[in-house]
C-alpha cells in the first residue's frame, strides 16, 4: 500500500475543518461519484470525523478547532485502479501555523506533521488581507469625518501582516530545515468560493489579483513548489452560526433541502466545475 500523507494548513478559520467534514461525508455517504472512494479508516477514530460531518449535514458552522486536539485520522482511498493509498489528514487548529508566523515555533508534533508529502493549504477568500497604505487609511479617515490624531503611532504586530506576508512566509518555512523534504505539490484552495465567484475571476486570476505576491512567488518557483489553485465551496454557501442566539443563515435552509448533501459542495479550477473534492487529493497524490 503506498502510504501518503496529505497536510492540511492554513491560518485560523480558512476552511480546514469544513472541507474535512465534507470529504468524510463525501466519501462515506458515496451519493455522488468521486476520483478517490473510500477504502477503511486506517488509524485514529473515526468519531471526531463523524462529529464534524454531521454538523456539516445540519448546516451549522465548525466550531473553531481546540488547540488542545490535533486529531490525527488516516482514511484509506481507492484510486481508479484500486490502488490504495493511505491518506493521513491532522486537524490543526489555525493558531498553530500563525503561531509559526508570529512566535517562529511550533510544537514537535506538529512539526512530524508537516513533514507529510503533498500540501493543501487554505485561504479564505472572503477574509483576506491586503496591505494598506498609512497615507491612504489616514486620507480616507478625514474624507469620513474621523478624528485623526497627530503623531498617534500604533505599534505593529506580526498579526498586521497581510494574508500574503504571513504564507509566504510559512510556505518558506516548510522549504526550510528542519521541516523541508524536497519539492513538494501545493493545492491552494480558495475556501469560501460561494463568497468570491460573483466576480466572475477564475481561482487563478483571484489569487493574482488579491494576493500577487503570493502568486508571483509560486510562479518565480524559486522554492519549487509544483502548485494548482482551485476555488472551492466546501458548504454552498453560509451556514447557521455557532451561536445559539443568532439568527440562522437563509442559504442555510435552502442547502438543507437538497436532495443529496454532497450536491452543495462546489470545486472550480483546473478541472471542470464538480462536486467532488477528492480531486486535489488526487492531483496532490499523482
Ligand atoms: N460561505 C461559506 N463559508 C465557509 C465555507 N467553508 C468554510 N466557511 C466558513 O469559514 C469559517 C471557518 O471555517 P472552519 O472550517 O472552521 O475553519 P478552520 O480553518 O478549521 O478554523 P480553525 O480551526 O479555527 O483554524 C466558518 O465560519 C465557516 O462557516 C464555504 O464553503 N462557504
Ligand atoms: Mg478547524
């Protein structure tokens, strides 16, 4: 059996646990056909899996993952020809990987993790931040009729950075030692894509438009990573909220009335548009 690891990373609430909700559901309620089919769980419990996918069915929002439980589960996948490759999934809570931005450290354990085959890495399209300009904030400010002091200095922390900043800087990191192994395959998927496709880009135009330096260093190759962008809607679209109190989401009812649940889930990119998340899986594990 060749035994592949795939490493889910991305900074906090990019969509991590909610593709992993919905490629469990995907692949064990099997309502659709998929590049990659379910083979057996290898390790780990299957109960945390089974926790996410039925909150993802009921349409509520993942509760954000526990730093304490990076829950390590291995899912045997089939490929067309029966070959089995053992797909081993860690869901890392987002703080470990800005802690890698911010603190330059992350834990030993986490560290093994990273040390998998391919890479998915998870942005958020709807959350992303972009840098800005002192003298255009400041400009915009008084435009609005905003009290701008002079001389008020606000100090900077690492978590300022735009999105861009803090990946690169990560994927660097991952092409470092001790954490490098060679050139490796990066899926970037663009969480969220109900939220971005109404301007009408393609994945690849949206991260060169909003994040360029992101995309001119992928392309520059200079840390070899083989990559491919897709837009991905894990969910179809909102969710009701974690909060009890809140209002539920509207598309949220609508998502719950589909026929088959895996129908909300949306994948654009190099491929045609479909249903079936597997194939960056696939793609990674080529
Ligand atoms: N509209 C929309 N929202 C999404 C989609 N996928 C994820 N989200 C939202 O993005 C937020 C973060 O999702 P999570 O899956 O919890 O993100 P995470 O990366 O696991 O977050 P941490 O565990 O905190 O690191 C939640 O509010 C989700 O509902 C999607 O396909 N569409
Ligand atoms: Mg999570």
């Amino acid at each position: 059996m060749a035994d592949q690891s795939v490493v889910i990373i991305g900074l906090p609430s990019s969509g991590k646990t909610t593709f992993l909700a919905a490629l469990w559901h995907l692949v064990t309620a099997r309502d659709i056909p998929t590049a990659l089919r379910f083979g057996g769980l290898g390790a780990g419990e299957a109960s945390h899996l089974n926790a996410i996918a039925r909150r993802w069915r009921d349409a509520k929002v993942q509760d954000r993952t526990a730093v304490a439980g990076n829950r390590l589960v291995s899912i045997n996948l089939l490929d067309q020809t029966d070959n089995v490759v053992r797909a081993t999934f860690p869901d890392v809570p987002g703080e470990a990987y800005r802690r890698m931005w911010e603190d330059r450290d992350c834990d030993p354990e986490i560290a093994e993790i990273l040390q998998a085959g391919g890479v998915l890495l998870f942005i958020h399209s709807d959350t992303i931040r972009a840098p800005k300009w002192v003298v255009d904030e400041v400009e915009l400010s008084k435009e609005l009729g905003l009290d701008v002091p002079d001389n008020d200095n606000a100090p900077w922390h690492p978590r300022l950075a735009p999105t861009q900043v803090q990946l690169i800087d990560l994927l660097q990191m991952l092409r470092m030692p001790p954490l490098d192994t060679g050139p490796r395959r990066l899926a970037i998927l663009l969480s969220a894509w109900d939220k971005a496709r109404g301007e009408g880009l393609t994945p690849e135009m949206y991260l060169k438009s909003k994040l360029p330096m992101l995309s001119q260093y992928l392309e520059r190759g200079a840390d070899g990573w083989i990559f491919q962008t897709y837009g991905l809607s894990a969910q179809g679209g909102d969710y009701d909220p974690v909060e009890v109190s809140a209002r539920p989401a509207a598309q949220a009812e609508e998502l719950r009335a589909l026929d088959s649940a895996s129908m909300r889930i949306q994948l654009v990119g190099p491929i045609p548009e479909t249903h079936d998340l597997t194939e960056p899986l696939r793609w990674l594990m080529e």
